[in-house]
C-alpha cells in the first residue's frame, strides 16, 4: 500500500508525462534554460516494464526501504536507476550516487577500519552518523541495480566469493530486500546474452570469428597505419600477460616517433625503455617504464587510461594521448572530448627488502597503455568495438559474460579463438 506522506498523485503525473512509445535507450534533451531557483530534474522516458518499478520505489520509500533491481544487460537497470534518482531530487530528497569501481577493490572489514583512528577517522564519523540507530543501513532507502551473471567481487580467499555477491546481502533475512525484475526482451542479441550468462558451453557464431591477432586488430581499432585508432574501441582478455603483449603488438603498428619518458626517483632521473608502465625495483633503484607514439603530422596518439585518479577524473578514464607538452601529457577524455595536462604525480613504492620498512617515492605519469584490458578491468564500460581474446582461458564465473556485454550488437564483436564452441565458468547457485 503506498505511503500516505508521499506525493502519488503528482509523481504518477510526473511519469505520465514522460511515458511514450519510444526505446528507453535514448536520454531526452532538454534545450531550453531553466532558471528557476529550484529547476526540475529532467526525468528519462521510461518504457511499460520500468515505470511500475519507479512508481512502487517512489511511492512506498518510507515503509519499504531497500529494493534492488534485477535484469541481464541491455534491459535498462541503470537507465531505470537515472530516472528513480531524478523522481527523489524532485521531491526534495537528498540522493547519494555510489558507482561500483570497476577495477577490483578489497572489501575492508569494518573491525579493521574502526582500529585505524588517525588513517580513517572522517571515514569513522561518517559511519557513525549513518549508523546511529539499529535499522538496516542506518535507516538509509537503497536502491541497488544487479546483475548475478556478472564477475563476483573481488576477494583475496577466492573461496569466500560467492559469499561476498550482492545476490547473498539482496537475500539477506536480517535486511530484506524487495526484489523487481525487468524481463529479458525477446531480440536475437538478448536472448543469445542470456545464453552466455547461465550456459556451461558457449557457442560462437561463424560470423564473430576471426582467424588471427591481426584481424582483430584491425576489427577493433581500424587501419593503425593511416588512421587515429577508433578510440571507442578495446581488445579484452583474462591474463594481464596478454595484455601487455596486445599493447605492444598494437604500438608496434602504429607508424610514428617514440616518446620515451622518465620517472624521478629520489631526484635522479631513472632512463625508460619502450614497453608498457611498469615498475620493478631491484639493486637500489626503480625502473620506470612507459612508451607511447605519436605523429606530429598526422596528430596520431594512442589509448592509454588512469592509474589513479587525477583532477577529479576517476581511475580507469580512457585518453587520447595526443603530444607531450614540457612536463605534462597533453590528453584528450575519450568519453566527452575534454582537454586534460596529465603531469607527474607522487607515488610510493614498496621497499626492495623484507626487512626494510622503508618507502620510496617517484615522480611518475599516471597512465598505462589501454588498446587492450583485462575483462575484470572493463566492467561498468560500453564499447562500439570490442575484440576478444583468449576467451577460453576465463577462469571465474561471468567472465565471458562480462566480456561480450561490454556491446550491444552481434556486428560489434570479434574473436579471435580455434575453437567456436567455449567453456564457460558459472555458478548456478548464483543464477
């Protein structure tokens, strides 16, 4: 039943409004200014499965208060997330947006956390505020997005993962949430994802299959040559190996000068090699290494991402490397075109021995080459090309499947395998 002290009537008017025939895939545009003190937020056209969804959330926050929404990729999780935010903030409420990183990040153990007083203490506040009475979350309405066909989290024990899914906290008995499905529509690409999700043998059609590296190259970021590389585009992998090897292959193509960059290390300067960012210490000194491409003529640059995070840009940001600038990377933001100067930035290393507990520091870019990732580091990206490799060599439950819904067509994927029919590692307890 819904809440008495929530404005139905208005918030169904609200979606009314908004409801059309069109595909949820599509954000509306608003082109006129709104000046208003308190401007409205533009709430996303939402299709017949996702309007009951918001409509319940928004109605019943009060008296149901932690809900997640379930559905495979495609069916619009995220988007239905966009205009359930949108519906509170124009209500008045305070909203809090918490993306999942999309590299692997150790759960720490609140104990260990609450022992670190001068390391975590604005941390320790904040839980405390938020865990001032005995209600779930501190009383908090969560609305979560989940998909269970998806990598688990990361964990040292490899054992305790499936423990650790959001599918055990959803489940929870002590703090229950409301489960809502969106229905996996019937097209060629949703049904062939739903395969991959939950299928111990994958079958590859013909059509997606390509016979060497080189062509899946070529598929995925373009004549090299001639060309900037297609920079919505990325080869993926499940060995870090691999990785590195994809890069260098890919630089070795590109036609151009190489720009060798040095790391500072206690204010020596430590000479690099041309191969990936990587870092060894031995013999007392660190050996920085990073290589990039570049023509002048052409304004041909490569694909590189953040380590770190930079000037409000988020780990994992992909680039456009596009000339060096005295101590500074000139970038471009692939996702919005932005202009970023990446300069060195401070990081520590760990000590050479066991027994000194010493740290060292270097004056190092923040990037690495990302032509190719990892499939654990793509999660939470979109891709208009997407090449696959070694797919046969996934280890974990929803690897493949993270892998190929990093697209949404059948004409945007290769891979590049002997063998079209592919084991698939999943955990049906989780499905």
């Amino acid at each position: 039943m819904p809440c008495p002290h929530c404005p139905q009537e208005e918030i169904e008017a609200v979606l009314a409004v908004k409801m059309s025939q069109s595909s949820f895939e599509e954000f509306p545009v608003s082109n006129e200014a709104d000046n208003t003190e308190h401007a409205m937020e533009v709430i996303p056209t939402l299709n017949q499965f996702q309007q009951p969804i918001a409509l319940e959330i928004v109605n019943n926050w009060k008296m149901q208060k932690l809900h997640y929404i379930e559905g495979i990729s495609g069916t619009g999780k995220t988007y239905l997330l966009n205009a359930i935010c949108g519906l509170f903030k124009n209500f008045s409420l305070n909203i809090e947006i918490i993306s999942p990183c999309p590299f692997p990040r150790e759960h720490k153990s609140i104990l260990k956390i609450l022992s670190n007083h001068d390391v975590f203490l604005e941390e320790i506040d904040k839980l405390k505020r938020a865990m001032q009475n005995d209600k779930p979350f501190g009383g908090k309405a969560i609305v979560m997005a989940a998909d269970f066909g998806q990598l688990l989290p990361f964990s040292l024990n490899f054992n305790q993962k499936v423990k650790n899914s959001l599918k055990h906290l959803a489940e929870n008995l002590v703090a229950p949430f409301k489960k809502h499905v969106l229905p996996t529509p019937t097209d060629d690409w949703s049904q062939f994802m739903y395969m991959v999700r939950q299928t111990p043998k994958i079958v590859i059609p013909d059509a997606n299959v390509v016979s060497s590296l080189d062509e899946l190259i070529d598929f995925t970021f373009g004549p090299l040559y001639t060309e900037i590389p297609n920079l919505n585009g990325i080869i993926l992998t499940p060995k870090k190996a691999d990785v590195e090897y994809i890069n260098l292959k890919i630089m070795d193509q590109i036609k151009g000068k190489d720009l060798v960059f040095e790391a500072k290390l206690n204010t020596r300067i430590i000479r690099s090699d041309l191969s990936l960012h990587s870092m060894t210490l031995s013999f007392e000194f660190l050996y920085a290494r990073l290589s990039f491409s570049v023509d002048s003529k052409h304004e041909k640059g490569c694909i590189v991402a953040l380590d770190e995070p930079f000037e409000g840009l988020q780990k994992g940001t992909r680039l456009l490397f596009e000339d060096l600038n005295g101590n500074h990377l000139c970038c471009k933001v692939i996702e919005t075109g932005k202009d970023v100067d990446i300069s060195r930035v401070k990081r520590l290393i760990g000590s050479s021995g066991k027994s000194n507990n010493t740290q060292q520091s270097v004056l190092q870019f923040p990037v690495s080459l990302n032509f190719a990732s990892t499939i654990h580091g793509s999660q939470g990206k979109s891709f208009e090309k997407l090449g696959l490799y070694k797919l046969n060599e996934c280890f974990e439950h929803g690897m493949i499947y993270t892998a190929i819904s990093r697209v949404r067509r059948f004409e945007d994927y290769k891979v590049f395998t002997e063998d079209t029919v592919i084991e698939n590692k999943i955990e049906q307890s989780l499905l």
